[in-house]
C-alpha cells in the first residue's frame, strides 16, 4: 500500500498541508474511534452559536469543552447538558504531537474538537483565537486530521473579506496552521460526497482538531 506520508506542501508560511499523512489501515482505527466518542457520552451536539444559529456540524471536545456562546473553554458543557467532558486519551494527544512534528513545529495539546460532517455539512469562515493569548502569541499551532469525505477547505486571510484559496483535505490528510498562519480566516465550503475511502462505510467526514492553550 502506497501512502504519501512525509509529504508535506505548505499554502502559506506556517500552514502546512500533509496529504496522506494516515494509512489506509490507520484512517479506519481512527474513525471507528470517532464513531465511539461520538456515541459515548457525553457524546455529539450540534452547537448553537452566540447569534442562536444551529452549526451543521455535530461536535463532541475532549479534555476541556468549547463553548459557542462564550468562545471559552471550560470542564462542563455549559451551553448545552451541563455534563463533564471526556478526557483527552493520550494515544490521541499523541497524534496532534506527532502531526505537529511531521510540519516541523509542537504542540502539548490539551483539548481535541471532534467534528463530524454529514454529506451537507460546512463550517463558515473563523479564527480560533480562544486559545490563551500566550499560545497566540506564540503561533502553537492548532494540527487537524481528516477521515472520510474529500472537504474544500478554505484558507483566507486576516481579515474576513481577504481572498481565499480552496485546498482539498482528503481522507487520512494531515492539516497544521501556525506560525504566521495561526490566525487566518478557514473554513469548509462543503463535502465532496462519496469520496470517502469505501471500507470506511462512512456518509459525510471527521475532522479532529488539536489543541495547547485550553487551560487556565
Ligand atoms: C475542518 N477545521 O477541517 C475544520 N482549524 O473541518 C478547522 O477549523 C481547523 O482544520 C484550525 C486548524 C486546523 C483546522
Ligand atoms: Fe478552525
């Protein structure tokens, strides 16, 4: 089995795409992972927003919460169930360290977001910035992973209006934006359904963020 792992193309200063960065054989561990964490609990919620808009993404955090309405990390899921958050496994830590490395920069993360995508879903243009201001400072990159469906994921500028480039993120593909590019505008523009790797019997896409700079 062929896999491009090593590869990696940077978009911009600090943002680094990494195609291939899984194995076929790994991309199915990770997403019968993900399907566990997401029917554990406490498991997916579809987050509402500070304006009361719906997310179309169902999302579940590991190690500290991320609240869309106060954009702050905390232990609980105040915004909607009050449970505690799952801890962050350090097999999965682990990965965003080993990510990181693979585009020559670390991370110690604390927090993962777990997204998953139906064959509808997006995510609207954004900076994280809730991270401590250090950690911004700083430029400790957030690292991504992708299983399932090919996304057209968007990078921008630093200001929302800026152009934007489209980099399709393949099933397996390693994303890490830091450096100059930890705050540019990103988002996913939609899902190319159908594209996912078949022996993953998967419908839309996972997306796993890694984090440093959640705790107070
Ligand atoms: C996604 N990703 O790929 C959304 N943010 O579904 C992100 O918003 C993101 O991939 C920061 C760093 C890497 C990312
Ligand atoms: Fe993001």
């Amino acid at each position: 089995m062929k896999t491009d792992a090593g590869t990696r193309i940077e978009i911009f200063p600090g943002a680094l795409h990494l195609p291939g960065f899984l194995s076929v054989a790994q991309q199915y561990v990770l997403g019968a992972r993900c399907r566990s964490i997401g029917t554990g609990s406490p498991g997916w919620y579809v987050p509402t927003v500070r304006g009361g808009g719906k997310m179309s993404v169902r999302m579940v955090c590991l190690g500290y919460h991320w609240n869309p309405k106060t954009y702050t990390y905390e232990t609980r899921r105040q915004d909607y169930d009050g449970q505690p958050v799952q801890a962050l496994p350090g097999d999965l830590r682990d990965l965003g360290v080993r990510l990181a490395g693979a585009a020559g920069m670390q991370i110690a993360p604390d927090v993962c977001i777990l997204n998953y995508y139906g064959v509808d879903g997006k995510m609207g243009l954004h900076q994280d910035k809730d991270e401590r201001p250090e950690t911004l400072r700083a430029g400790l990159p957030i690292v991504s992973v992708s299983i399932g469906d090919t996304a057209k994921f968007v990078l921008g500028g630093f200001n929302r209006k800026d152009s934007t480039t489209t980099v399709l993120l393949k099933s397996g593909d390693g994303f890490v934006f830091g450096g100059l590019s930890r705050l540019r505008y990103h988002g996913v523009a939609g899902l190319l359904p159908g594209t996912a790797p078949r022996g993953l019997a998967l419908n839309g896409r996972f997306n796993l963020t890694f984090r440093e700079g959640a705790a107070n």
